[in-house]
C-alpha cells in the first residue's frame, strides 16, 4: 500500500513523498474573517483534519497551518459599514470561526498565524522579490512583475489571455502588465496601516500566505490546500512570489477541494445547484445546521463525497445521509446491549482476535473483516478516498449484524463469539475516528438535559426488558405506557428498541 495524491500542478495521482522522511507539512488557506463562518467555510478543515488523522494513522507526524486573513479589503469595507474597526471585526469572526472549527470536531490544526501579525516576514519577504528583480515599487505600492516568471500559470494551467480575462483585481496605477498583482498596498487616508520602506501601507493578500505558510513549514513543504476558487489568481501567484523569492519549489502537492452547492426547488418545481452566495441567498449558518442536524451528521455529510467534488447540501442529502449514519449507531447500541459495555473510544482491532477465529468455523468472518480494513485503509491510500471509505464502514458494519443473526447471539450470547463481535464492531470505529467519526460531537437539539434524558431512556428500556426476561408483564407496559403518556414511543426492533418523541 501507498498513499497516491492528486496534485493539481501535474493533474494527476502521484506517489506521495515527504520532504523530510516521516514529517507531513500542511498548509490550508484559512477564512478572511469579515462576516461568520457558513457551511461551505468548513469543507476545508473537516477534510483536511481528516487527512491529517489518516496520514497520523500511517505513522507521520504532521504539522497543518491554516491562517487567519485578518488584513483585507473586505475586513475595511465591513468596518466602515458597521462603523467600528477592522481589529473588532477580525476578532468577533475568528472567535465565530473557531467556535465552528470545535463544534464540528477538527482539533488537529496546529497554528493558526494571523496576517497582521506577520508583517515583518512579509516586508522580508517582498523585499527579497525586490532585490531578485521580480518586483517594483511605484507610488507606494509594490507589484509582483510577471513577465520575469516564465513559469507563470503552471499551477492553474492557464494560457496568458486567460489569465487576463480570470483577473478580478485591476485596481491601482503604476504596473507594467495587467497581470501584476499588489504585493504592498499604499495606504489610503483612514485605513489601517504598517511602516514599510515604501511607506505605510498594507499587504496585498497572496503575500499574507506565502510568507506565511514558509515561516512555519520551510520554504518548501509537502501539501497546500485550498478551495477550487482560490487556484487562480490566489494560489498561481502564491506559487509565482514563493518560488521567485526562493528559487526552490514551494509547495510538492497541490490539493482543491470542490465547493458547496445548495440544492434548492426552484418556484417552477425544478431543482437546481448553486454556489453558496450572500447574492443568491443561499448562506447556510454552521451553528443552524449542527442545531438542526447534529454536528456528525454534518461531518459524515462532507465526507460522503470525494474531497475534489462539489457537494450538493439540501435537506434531502441531509435526511438520506441521517438514515446512513443511524446504521452505525444502532450497530454500537447492538453490541453494548448483548456485552453490557459501550465501545471503548481506543480498542483493540480485530487482527488479533481473527488470528483466534481463522482455525474454526468463524474463520470466513475473521478473513472478512481482515479485508475490509484493509479495503478502507486502500480507499484513503487512493488520494483521500473517504467516500469510498465510508461505504467500506458499511459493509463492515452489515458484516457484524450477519455474524449476530447466523449465530443467534442475541439469543445465546455466545461469550467467545460476542468478543469476536465487539472487535469486528471496534475495528469500524477505530476506522471511523480516522475520518473524525464517531467521537462525541455536538448532538441535534442540543439542550442541557439531552445527554441525562439519553442515559433516563436507556436505563428505562433496560429495566423494562430485565421484567420481560423475568415474566413481569405488569411493570414493563407500565414503563411503556407511562413513556406513552409523555409522548415518548418505543419501538422494539430485531436489533434492540430505540424510542422516540412523539
Ligand atoms: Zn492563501
């Protein structure tokens, strides 16, 4: 097994070699903090924490930067419109952002560098373009001269006319190419700024991330990761400035995600995608969602479909999605109901336990199970592959009920066949806290009471299946009807009852 990656510079699966043996550098563009987080501010992160969990499962140590874009035209423009400062409005949306980032459990992020506190690096930084005759100054700005960079366009792989009709950004006077693009930007009269040696002013944006992403990974690292909008301009020219001022590669692999649509029913009965825009009025709220949904469910949704598609979010996904991940759920209140013990959260996998299995009858079980964690660990070697991994969690998961029903272990609770039960179901969540699943993540509804109501119910089903086993009749339809009267249901299923309110 090795892990392939898709890097967008070359347009295809290469074998994924570190810079440094046994060390992973990540760097992801992070939020330009001026309005709250939406859903699709956190494809990113959730798929990179999940990258990252899997290349930490493969034995690397991984450092992942994701930067805070806290200097900005737009930061300026919501200032002004909100009258209050650019360092307010940064503040209050980095704490949103961070907020989302816990809610939706990715805690692997290392550091998470502040542009406005970087402005030394970056002076440094065009300073050395400078002397290296890639840049010039005019007028207080300093612009990045693409016509001294012949591999311009490499990474987006577009022809010179092409470039010229993508550029969103042809502000200011003095450049010799309308490709040029701001590396300093000269202050204009109320707008926060830094001294510099063309005078004060501030950074332009692509800068931010370079100088930041080589201060804390070396000026050339193994992953940049980004949204497929930010390729072109932000990315070729972060490409173009790092590797100018170096003379070295920047970055080895270059990864894009695809972005969030929204699926909505149009007025004609049709349906159609879009991309997630205020103008449209399609923003979807991360905290909604979760409140809504449930911040796995939200987590398992992203991940369900391979990181460089777009994804289609709308209830429909959502609810089909619900019914996917529930398989699971039942799978691990199955096994704590027949061995009395919930999963542990770290657990031996079913290796050694197979090893047991392969010399009896059980033996095609064992093999089973072997394989398929060796089909999901393929998956994620196949460039991240986490949709096909999830649907491997699922014929793992059908795999376990199989062996409980064929063995009747509901009924005769088979003490060495239930242990070969609790690794096959072990093995799934091991695999699954690869992906960031199945930890304890923020429930739909949260309220106070919901984790004590949680543990009431099961205390209740369980007292009422113990009067069953001993023939009182009279107490457990109490239990239910007493349920029944609050307009909480139960429903006895082959798998266990599960309840519900009304
Ligand atoms: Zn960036």
């Amino acid at each position: 097994m090795s892990l392939r990656v898709y890097n967008t510079l070359t347009k295809q699966k290469e074998l994924f070699q570190p810079v440094k043996p046994g060390q992973v550098g990540i760097y992801l563009c992070g939020p330009t903090v001026y309005k709250p987080p939406h859903i699709g501010h956190m494809v990113g992160p959730v798929i990179f924490d999940a990258v990252k969990r899997d290349l930490q499962y493969k034995g690397f140590a991984v450092n992942w930067v994701v930067n805070i874009t806290d200097v900005d035209d737009k930061l300026i423009n919501e200032a002004n419109e909100r009258g209050t400062t650019m360092r307010e409005v940064a503040e209050r949306c980095t704490r949103d952002y961070f907020e989302c980032l816990a809610l939706l459990g990715v805690d692997t992020i290392d550091h998470f560098p502040k542009a406005s506190e970087h402005i030394p690096e970056i002076v440094a930084m065009i300073e050395s373009l400078i002397t290296r005759g890639h840049a010039y100054a005019t007028d207080g700005n300093v612009w990045f001269d693409v016509a001294t960079d012949p591999d311009y366009g490499k990474l987006s792989h577009r022809t010179a006319e092409e470039q010229e009709a993508g550029l969103r950004d042809l502000e200011g006077s003095g450049k010799r190419n309308p490709q040029d693009f701001a590396l300093w930007k000269a202050a204009k009269p109320g707008e926060p700024m830094w001294e510099s040696p063309w005078g004060p002013g501030r950074p332009g944006w692509h800068i931010e991330c370079s100088a930041m992403s080589m201060k804390f990974l070396g000026e050339t690292f193994d992953i940049h990761g980004g949204g497929m909008d930010l390729l072109f301009p932000h990315h070729e020219n972060e490409v173009a400035q790092s590797e100018c001022a170096t003379g070295h590669t920047f970055a080895k692999y270059w990864m894009h995600n695809g972005l969030t649509k929204v699926r909505t029913k149009a007025a004609s009965g049709e349906w159609k995608s879009e991309k997630i825009s205020k103008s449209v009025g399609n923003v979807i709220d991360v905290r909604d969602t979760v409140r809504q949904w449930g911040a796995e469910l939200l987590r398992y949704v992203l991940l369900s479909t391979h990181y460089r598609s777009p994804i289609d979010f709308s209830d429909d996904v959502m609810v089909a999605a619900k019914k996917g991940l529930a398989t699971f759920q039942r799978l691990f209140e199955r096994v704590h109901r027949l061995t009395g013990q919930p999963l542990p959260d770290k657990g031996d996998d079913i290796d050694r336990a197979a090893a047991g299995l392969l010399e009896t009858d059980h033996a095609a079980y064992a093999r089973s199970m072997l394989a398929l964690k060796m089909k999901f660990l393929e998956m994620m070697d196949d460039d991240f592959n986490t949709a096909g991994a999830i649907a491997v969690l699922h014929e793992m998961a059908g795999e376990v009920n199989a062996f409980i029903e064929k063995n009747d272990l509901e009924r005769t609770k088979l003490p060495e066949l239930l242990a070969a039960v609790t690794a096959g179901a072990q093995t799934l969540k091991n695999l699954g806290v690869v992906l960031g699943l199945f930890r304890k993540l923020a429930p739909a509804s949260p309220g106070q009471d919901d984790a004590l109501t949680g543990k009431l119910m099961d205390l209740l089903i369980q007292l009422r299946q113990d009067a069953r086993k001993t023939k009182n009749f009279g107490l457990s339809d109490a239990i239910r009807k007493g349920l029944t009267e609050m307009g909480v249901t139960l429903e006895d299923r082959p798998d266990g009852t599960i309840w519900r309110r009304d």
